[in-house]
C-alpha cells in the first residue's frame, strides 16, 4: 500500500538557528500525534545533521535538497549521497525545476544521482514538470514522459519501487497560482498509468506521487482527496510551522 507524504522543501531559507528552531517548534506539534501521513522537511545542508539530532526521526523525516553526481573524490563544495545519509537523513529531492532551471541539471546528471541516492539508502523525491509554454501548447503528458523516460524509467522494478515522484507545474511553483484540482489529478493519473505500462500494476498502485506548486492549507484537503495525489512538496507553506502542520493535518 503506499505512503502518504507531506515533503516541505525550505530551499536557501533559515539560518541554522532559524532551522532549528522551526524543526523544534513542527516536532512539538506533533509530539502525541500520529499523522496520517509521512512527513519530511527537506533543509539545507547545513541544517541536517543538526536538525535530525534535534527531532523524532521516527515522526519526521530529514531530506536533503540535492546530492552531488559523483561518491566522493576533488569536487570542492560539493555533498556526497554518503554524506548526506551519515547526517541521519533519509530522503533526498532530485530534479527540482530550479535545479533544472539555475543548474543545468541533465537527465544524465539526474540519473547518477538518483542510482547514487538508492545505493547510499536514500529514498528520492524525483521532480518533475512542465512549463506555462508546454502547458498552453497542450504537451505536457509528453513532456513528462520523457522526463521519467530519461532518468527513472531505466532503473530496475525494485530500485524504482524505492522512490516517490512529486509533480510540480512550473507555472505553479511559487507564483501562488495552482493547477486546478482536476489539472493535477489528471496528471497524476497520467503519471501513474505511464508508470503501470512500464512497471506494471502493482508497482503503480504502490508508487507514492506528490502534488507541488503553491499547495497551501486552504487547497491541500481538496488536493489530497483525489484518487492519484498521495501528498504534498511544500515550499513557502512550509517555512512555518503552524502552516505545514495545517497541511499534514489535511489527511
């Protein structure tokens, strides 16, 4: 059966106390409460470690917001999947759009990261989306396809049943505009039946795919209603504890 996930993605927000203390004030909410869903704060780098020392891993979970292509070796400033799993996170998000975007991440480049966050016992977020352009030209299922295609399609049924997809439109990533709820269920959908073709039934039933861009604690319940949307990436909503658990209370 599969997960229910609310992820929040702070991106370059918080300084470390800040993190902290907003990590502290979510563990406390919940402290007594068993969600009905996973729950996952994905921090900066610098955040881990002390983040995951300071929470119950066992009710959050840590992600890193990137790994780096390679194990390990002269690549000043960069962080290896082993070294982001020694901090005690369990989770790693993957081909976010302003990697894409800012970064030049490749679907080569993504396809190493992901077989490097499998093998160091990261579960990844895989992103993917579309812009306002493809969207408005209607080619948004291709487009998709084709990023699945090129980066996780081409793992093994079992690697591939480790990870979980979230869908963020472009267009809808912090511009406070959402796709309608029939939009993202539609791709979801989509997502999932392109996943059973590949995979097969079983595995698409099992495969958990998040809904990202501007999913806030007014939307969220209605979101989270439909059929394919087993949750959230969070981004803005989540840099407040009061507004995130709202939306993991949305389950």
């Amino acid at each position: 059966m599969r997960k229910n996930i609310v992820a929040g993605n702070w991106k370059m927000n918080k300084t470390l106390q800040e993190g902290l203390a907003l990590a502290t004030e979510l563990n406390e909410s919940l402290a007594g409460v068993t969600p009905n869903c996973d729950v996952v704060i994905g921090t900066p780098f610098i955040h881990l470690a002390s983040v995951a020392a300071a929470i119950d891993t066992n009710k959050i979970a840590v992600a890193a917001q990137n790994i780096a292509d390679k194990d390990s070796g002269a690549f000043t400033g960069e962080v290896s999947a082993a070294m982001v799993k020694s901090t005690g996170a369990s989770y790693v998000i993957l081909g976010h759009s302003e990697r894409r975007e800012y970064y030049g991440e490749t679907s080569e480049t993504l396809n190493k990261k992901v077989t490097l966050a499998l093998a160091n016992g990261l579960t990844p977020i895989y992103c993917c989306g579309e812009s306002l352009e493809i969207r408005n030209a209607n080619t948004q299922n291709d487009f998709v396809k084709n990023q699945l295609d090129e980066t996780i399609f081409n793992l093994s049924a079992d690697d591939f049943s480790k990870l979980a997809i979230a869908y963020e439109p472009i267009w809808a990533i912090g511009t406070g505009v959402t796709a309608s709820t029939a939009q993202a269920q539609d791709m979801l959908q989509f997502i999932r039946s392109i996943i059973a073709a590949k995979f097969g039934a079983d595995i698409a039933q099992n495969t958990s795919i998040l809904y990202g861009g501007s999913c806030n604690a007014k939307n969220a319940a209605e979101l989270f209603s439909q059929p394919d949307i087993d949750g959230g990436l969070i981004g803005g909503a989540s840099l407040k504890a009061a507004d995130f658990k709202a939306i993991i209370d949305a389950f």
